[in-house]
C-alpha cells in the first residue's frame, strides 16, 4: 500500500467505521438483551 495515502481516504473510512459501530449499537439495543427494558410509548397512552 502506498505510504503517502490521501487525507481524504482515511476521513472517508474513519465516517464509515463511526456510522457501522452506530449501526450495530443500534440493532444490539433493538433487538439484543437491552430491548427488554424498553417500553412502548403507545401502550403506555392508551385511551
């Protein structure tokens, strides 16, 4: 690989490494073990 890589190249993978992690934090609380503390906000209003 070449030493002399672009400034641009290491911005673009360190956004894509940021949004993945995002991602994946956001389907292990969804769907992992935290989902089970969530709750509802429309059962809990209900008329």
């Amino acid at each position: 690989m070449d030493t002399t890589s672009s400034p641009a190249l290491s911005v673009a993978l360190t956004v894509l490494a940021v949004l993945l992690s995002l991602t994946g934090f956001g389907i292990y609380t969804a769907f992992g073990p935290p989902s089970k503390q969530l709750t509802d906000p429309f059962d809990e209003h209900e008329d």
